[in-house]
C-alpha cells in the first residue's frame, strides 16, 4: 500500500510527520516498528491514545495523545528545554513519589509550570525536592540504587522527554566509572549537609563466624563517605590510596566476615594494575614489621613446597625433576627451582578469549609464572612467544620475572611487553595467615620508560605436621 499524500500547504517536515500519522491511523501494526524499533506501540482505539510499552515487559512507560503529537514537541530521549511540553496524567503505580511532590507541595506545583515552552526548566530544584523527601524518611539516610533507578524512571513518567540516564547511572560492575545523575549530585550533597548538621550517625553490626556475639562498628559520616567512593571509584590511583589509608581500620573490621573474592568485587581499584599496592597497605597494616618474614624463613618454607610437589603424581614434573637431576642439587638450588615448578601445584584457568578460549597446558603454566633459561641468547625468542601468544587471544602481556642461567648462579630480569629489561630485588614475604612472593621494586630502566611496577603476587597453600603456614590460593598465568 503507499503512503497517503500530503497537503501542499505544510512545509516539508510537517508533510512527513501528517503522512506518518495518516499511516499510523490506518496501519499502525505496519507503520510503528518505522517509527521507532527500540519501543513496542500499541494502538488503543479506546483510550484514543498512543501508549509506549518497554521492551522485556508489560508495564506502560508513558502515554500521549495523538493530538499533542506534532514535529515541533517530537524529540529524541534527550533532556532537553524550549518546546511545548507534554506532562503524562497516567500513573503507572500508585505510590508514585515524585507525582505526589509535584501535585502536594508549592515548590512541585513551580516545577511543574517550568516545564514548557521558552521556560528553563528547573531540574535542580526538582532533584533536591525529591532527594530531600527520601533521606527525611530514611533512617540511615542513604538511598539505595535501585531507589535511585525507580525515581529516575518516575520522572521520565511524568516529563516524557526527560531522558532517566539524566537524572541517574549507575555504577557498572566491571567499568571503573562511578555513580553520577543530578539525583546522584544532589543525594551527595545533602548527605554532606545532614553530616556538618550532625545528623548522620552510623553504626554498624558485625557478626563473627566464630562467635554468636554481635559487634558493633561505629562509622562516621566521612568514613562512610570514603567507603562509599571506593566502591565506586578505581582512579586516580593517588585519591584511592589516600581514601584506602584513611580507612584501613575500619576496611579490615568489616572484611573479618567476608570472602577474598566478595572484597575483589567490592573495590574495583584491587582489579586494576596497581591494586597489588592496597594489599601491601592492608598486609603491612594487620603485620606490622613482617614485611621480610617470608624472606628470612624462605628456606623453611621452600622445603615444605618440595615436600608437596614430590608427592603430586605429575609425569610431566617427574620428567623434568628427573631432567634437572635434582637429587645432585644443593639447598640454594632447590630453593630457587621449587619456583619453576611452583604452579603446578593450581589447576590450569581457561582464558576467556574471542573467538575461541584458551586453557594454557602444564609447560605454558610453569613459564608464565617465572621463566627460567640456561642461556641469555634464548630469552629474546621466549618473549617474543609468549607476547604473540597473548596477541593471539587478546590478553594484556604481564610482566613477568625471568631466571637466566643455572640455579646456583644466576641473574633476575623483568620483562614488559617491549620494553627494556631492568633489575629487580625479589622480595618474600610471610604472615602467620597467607604465604605470598613478590617481584618488586622496578628499577631506574622501567621507570625511565614510563611503564608502572607491577608485582605478580602469589599466595600458595601448605600445611606443616606441627604449624599452618597459609590458607589462601592465586594463580598468576600469564
């Protein structure tokens, strides 16, 4: 069928927009999905209305008769002033908050006539109208995100061209980009407010899983307020590390009933490249003066990880301890190889990669860890293997610590990517919780490259006859 034609008397723009609603008049199923294919219409004759139904479920977003639809007040989901405004009169819920303060309250009533025409509308004020009204009946004074999402979409109801991502985003797991919206900004500055006023106070209940007694940790508003910013923040690392020594305290106080993988998800700056530096200020923090314990009792501890790979029925380490003839070797010796054989004792990750997933076999395992070289004129060819093979399945390229020469005499390089080998001090460390060896401190040549240290930390777990020396497990990879 074609189009209806249009008047000669419109311009241009308004000849389109009449054939369209002709159209949509007389075959709205063939005609709406033209209009707009991110939204499911439906045509109620009855209501004599246009209603817009979000996709995934049943629930009407907003409505708008057809007589108020002209090209002038047709715009895209941006929030924007100037135009002759539609505010909805249907209520999708009827505990609507943001409906009630604009019709019960002298200042909603203000909101309501600067939405239109040649008026700025007042989005501010109806931000703080409507974060006021939450913390006056929350007791804690806080506002959750899925609160902050129903509000967003309560205004985007009332005022159908006010886009909800305007007023609230959430923070998304995975992307280090915090929470922001002018409800957001609002929410952060009343709390502020209420805070001077004294009128935030925290408390906190603590239940140890070794005990049946409730702790209860006090939090001020601005510990709160740090807490806060660091589940939503990763960068710049020079603000996170100023907010995670401001509260290390409470931050191992509240971790005492959480798992290692809960605090990963928790702070989004342990997943970055630096987040090796806030568990250093954690561990120093709960081990005061322990920072070279592990190196001090190193030859303890690698007896105990010999002990535990000669046990592990492993034909490809009993070849290559056959190979490196490791009963004619000496305790320096065997102390520095327990290193290269080390993750054989985790399971093998699969790599997550496009098109295809990748599950590195025993021998790529040893390497990725330490890498280990008779001779210095093979190490170029190693790191050209290894870079290609993160190339080929999309992994960032690590740095890793890499042993050329015999056991007994031998020197430590780093290597990252292309840059240039550089000198590092291996640093060991033991606490009576967690086991953990660090390739540390960079020297002048990385820095000079403008490349950041990084240390691939490694936490194994042993236990003794008599003592425990750790309980925890990491994997490196490459």
């Amino acid at each position: 069928m074609e189009w209806p034609s249009s008047s000669p008397d419109l311009n241009p723009i308004e000849s389109v927009w009449l054939i369209m609603k002709r159209k949509l008049l007389a075959e709205p199923q063939r005609t709406l999905p033209v209009l707009c294919r991110k939204i499911e219409f439906t045509w109620n004759s009855h209501l004599g209305a246009l209603i817009l139904v979000s996709n995934g479920n049943n629930s009407i977003q907003s409505i708008a008769d057809l007589d108020d639809i002209h090209p002038q007040n047709y715009y895209p989901q941006k929030a924007t002033v100037g135009a002759s405004y539609v505010i909805t009169s249907y209520s999708t819920s009827p505990r609507e908050t943001v409906r009630k303060l604009l019709d019960s309250t002298e200042e909603g009533l203000i909101i309501k006539n600067s939405y239109g025409s040649s008026k700025q509308f007042l989005r501010s004020n109806l931000c703080t109208l409507i974060i006021k009204n939450e913390l006056k009946h929350s007791d804690d004074k806080r506002i959750s995100t899925e609160r902050f999402k129903q509000l967003a979409q309560e205004i985007n109801n009332i005022f159908i061209h006010e886009d909800p991502s305007t007023y609230y985003l959430p923070y998304t797991r995975g992307k280090v980009v915090a929470a922001r919206g002018k409800l957001w900004s609002t929410y952060v500055h009343q709390r502020k407010i209420y805070r001077e006023a004294g009128l935030i106070k925290k408390q906190i209940t603590v239940e140890p899983s070794t005990s049946n007694d409730k702790r209860f940790v006090n939090i001020s508003g601005e510990d709160e307020d740090s807490l806060i910013w660091l589940k939503n923040n990763g960068q710049p690392f020079e603000d996170v590390s100023q907010h995670w020594r401001k509260n290390t305290k409470l931050r191992v106080q509240l971790f005492k009933d959480e798992t290692i993988a809960d605090y990963f998800k928790k702070y989004p700056a342990l997943r970055l490249q630096t987040g090796y530096i806030l568990l250093d200020i954690d561990f120093n923090y709960l081990f005061e003066d322990k920072q070279n314990l592990l190196f001090t009792k190193w030859p303890m501890v690698s007896e105990l990880l010999f002990k535990t790979l000669l046990k592990k029925k492993d034909s490809l380490l009993k070849d290559c301890l056959a190979q490196e003839k490791y009963d004619t070797l000496n305790e320096d010796a065997k102390e520095v190889m327990v290193l290269k054989y080390l993750p054989l004792l985790l399971q093998s990750p699969l790599i997550k990669a496009k098109p295809k997933h990748w599950k590195p076999s025993k021998r790529e395992l040893i390497d990725g860890f330490v890498l280990f070289i008779h001779d210095i004129s093979d190490l170029n060819k190693k790191i050209e293997e290894r870079q290609t093979k993160c190339e080929q399945f999309k992994i960032p390229v690590q740095p890793i610590p890499i042993v050329v020469g015999p056991y007994g005499h031998y020197n430590i390089y780093i290597s990252k990517k292309d840059a240039r080998k550089s000198t590092v001090n291996l640093t060991w460390e033991l606490a009576e919780t967690g086991l953990r060896v660090s390739a540390v401190t960079v020297r002048r040549r990385l820095k000079e490259a403008g490349r950041p240290a990084r240390r691939p930390v490694l936490t194994a777990a042993m236990k003794d006859k008599k003592n425990r020396m750790g309980k925890k497990i990491c994997p490196i990879g490459l």
